[in-house]
C-alpha cells in the first residue's frame, strides 16, 4: 500500500524522530522559562497562567505521541514522565525569585497532557483507519 506524503510527515521513521527532538527541545524550553525569575516588568499576570500550562503540556504530549506511535506501552511512560516533569518544575520553582509551586498549575499540566493524548491519539487514528483499505461486504 502507498504512502501519502501528508501519512509520512506525521508517522514516517525520520518524522518519528524529529517528532522526538521537539519533545527535547520543547521540554528544554519550557523548563528555562520556568526557571527563570519572574519580574512584573518582565512577565505581567495576563490572567492565563493555567491556559498556559495546559497547551505546553499538550504540546508535549502532542510530540510525545507521535514520535511513540504503534509504542502503546511507552506512552504509558511519556504520560508518568511529562507528569513528573510538571511536578519537578513546580518543586523547582519555590526556590526560584518571583516563583511559586501550586498544585493548580500541577492539575493544568496533567489536563494538558491528557488533552495532548486523546486528541493526537484520535486523530492518529482516524488517519491510520482511513489509509487502511476497507474489506466489507460494499466493497466486494
């Protein structure tokens, strides 16, 4: 069976790859910014802290998903990790000037992360379904 393009961009080796090296980079981002010192003049309260923290953890999960595509087990293992990482930053932050840890932010986070499963899991495969070709009874 053919491979469309748009198919390979997502699951392909060499995507499933690069989809792992923006988990890197991203959780490497996220961490400096969260360590780095708050200052009012710098980061004014926008009111959207928590929206923050649930598509920065989407997004991880989002990459986290599809660099692990057809790894069921290890996505057990992505969820605990990027789980862990949001606590270890908040733990993190009350040692940081102009930071703090909450549990709120914790609770965001794993939304996030849950969001970022379910949507690139259903969407992963609805694209998987619709590339597999159909056997019913219609197409005989």
């Amino acid at each position: 069976m053919k491979t469309s393009p748009f198919h390979r961009l997502l699951f392909g080796r060499t995507a499933r790859r690069l989809w792992a090296l923006l988990l890197v980079l991203l959780s490497l981002a996220i961490v400096a910014l969260a360590m780095t010192p708050a200052s009012q003049e710098i980061t004014p309260d926008t009111g959207l802290d928590k929206v923050e923290h649930v598509v920065a953890f989407g997004a991880l999960a989002w990459c986290g998903v599809l660099a692990l595509w057809r790894r069921p087990a290890a996505l057990s293992w992505l969820t605990a990790g990027l789980l862990l990482l949001g606590i270890g930053i908040e733990l993190a932050q009350t040692q940081v000037p102009g930071r703090t840890g909450s549990w709120n932010d914790i609770v965001a986070d794993a939304i996030g992360i849950a969001l970022g499963l379910a949507l690139t899991t259903a969407l992963a495969r609805a694209l998987e379904r619709r590339r597999t070709p159909r056997t019913d009874a219609a197409t005989r």
